[in-house]
C-alpha cells in the first residue's frame, strides 16, 4: 500500500512545524514546505519520510517547483495538504498600512490558495484526499487593531467552504482547524503598523490594553503548537470529521458565546474577556 504523503505550507516553525512531525509519527511522508530550507533542516529532526521543499507562498514560481516536488515526491496526487503559511499585521483601521496587509493577505489567503490550485487537480481525479486549513477562532469575531488579520482568516474560511461544497461529488474532504490562543513565536511575527508602530495616537492606550489581555488569554487557557497539530493529523485521518474544528478551551468558548448571543452583546462580553476598559464597556472584576 502506498505511504500517504502530504504537504504542508508554513512548516519550518510553530503549528506548521508540529503538524509536518504529527503526519510523520502516524506513518505519513510528510512534505514541509518553508521559505528557508538549511533553517527548517536545522528545527525538523531527520526522518525517513521527511522532505523538505523550498516553497515560498508569495512566489509563483516557488509555488510551482514546490508543488512538483511534492507530486514527485508522493510518485502521484496528494493524499493531504494543510495550508497554513500565515502572520499577522497590527494596526488601526484608521492607519493600518495597507501595502503590508496585501502583502500579508498574499501570505495567508492568496499564496495558499495557489498551492492548492496545483494540488487539487490530481486529488479530483483520484477522487481522494483531504485539506486541511489552518485558520483561527478568529475566522469567528475579530479583535481590535488586528481587523485586517482577522479579514484574512474570514478570507480563508470561505474560501474553503465553497471549495468543501464544489468538491461534494469528488472525494475530497475540505476543513478548517480554528485554534484559539497557541503558544508559539507568532507574537513575534506581528507586525505593528500605523501609529501605534511608534507608540502614538489615539489608539496607543488600547494597544497596551491589548497586550496586557493577551498576555493574560495566553497564560489561562494557551495551547501548545502540538495541540493544534494533533487536531489537524486527526482531522486527515477521520472521514466523518465536522467542516469546523475548534481547538482549545477558549476557542470552544469562543465559539459558544458567538453562537449564542447577539452581536451587541457578544462584543461586550469579547471586551470582558479580553479586559479591555475602552469605550462604554465596562470591566468586571
């Protein structure tokens, strides 16, 4: 029988990371496609179904190398692919740089798309297969000064929900995993922008405010990048798994809350959570 052999965007650090070492300890080949590969080589321990494959997401080019050896690599269509190359931009809707939010909507939602673009023909026709996006809590409610992150993440999940409907009658399994806080270096890759950048304006008071509510999210109910990783793995290997899968207790709270109020009311308790004293809100103790 043939090993099923998957590709993963994103993979030289954090989920992207631990999901290439899920898919291998389940007895996988996993694809790990990185922007730099001596870095991921130096992070992902040898293994014999391992490889690792340049493919920058902001890159056509890079894309259609990579891709091709992936497929040569799995010596025919994927059984798995998981796009989940990703960051995040900060900033106010009033001043956020918008060049750096394309540029990051081409990492998260345009990139991995185009690498699906190359993947989903030869799982079409083998009528097999599942993707796998990794996408957010936050594909669900959008916190403020992170809007256009947050547009992104809403981007991918409609992206994959048309894409789960067109591929029905084809065997393909579409889902996305919908983490909530992880512990991993993603904090250090968001990029401020706007005022705030440079602790300024009208809105430098509730980036502190901010910070100090995810830092306090973080140490109550965080995950680990493993977390995350196993519910995708066990995602790919369970034909009956449900279209959304939220990881986390937070993110399962989230969830619930968002459901269950109205909006009006579900943005004042998202204030609380978070601990913001900004506006009309009111903090409890």
């Amino acid at each position: 029988m043939t090993t099923p052999t998957v590709l993963v965007t994103g993979a030289g650090r954090g989920i992207g990371r631990a999901t290439v070492e899920g898919f291998l300890a389940v007895g996988w080949q996993a694809v790990a496609g990185v922007r730099d590969v001596d870095v991921a080589r130096a992070a992902l321990a040898p293994h014999p179904n391992l490889f690792i494959v340049e493919l920058d997401v902001c890159d056509a080019a890079s894309i259609a190398e990579g891709t091709a050896a992936a497929l040569r690599i799995a010596d025919g269509p994927l059984a798995g692919v998981v796009p989940n190359a990703g960051y995040a931009v900060m900033g106010s809707s009033e001043d956020v740089d918008l060049d750096l939010v394309r540029r990051m909507f081409e990492t998260n939602l345009f990139g991995n798309a185009a690498v699906v673009q190359h993947l989903l023909p030869g799982m079409r026709e083998a009528r097999s297969g599942v993707i796998v996006c990794t996408s957010s809590i936050g594909a669900r409610l959008a916190n403020p000064l992170l809007g256009m992150y947050h547009a992104s993440k809403y981007g991918m999940t409609a992206w994959a929900e048309a894409m789960r409907l067109e591929l029905l009658p084809f065997g393909v399994r579409v889902h996305v995993v919908e983490p909530g806080m992880v512990n991993t270096e993603f904090p250090a890759a968001t990029v401020p922008t706007g005022a705030i950048a440079r602790g300024e304006g009208p809105y430098a008071p509730l980036l502190g405010q901010l910070r100090d509510g995810f830092r306090s999210w973080r140490e109550r109910l965080g995950v680990g990048a493993e977390d995350v990783a196993a519910a995708i793995v066990a995602t790919a290997l369970d034909d009956d798994a449900r279209f959304r899968i939220p990881v986390g207790p937070d993110a399962i709270q989230m969830s619930a809350a968002r459901d269950e109020l109205s909006d009006e009311d579900f943005h004042e308790w998202q204030m609380r959570f978070l601990g913001l004293s900004w506006g009309r809100t009111s903090i409890e103790p």
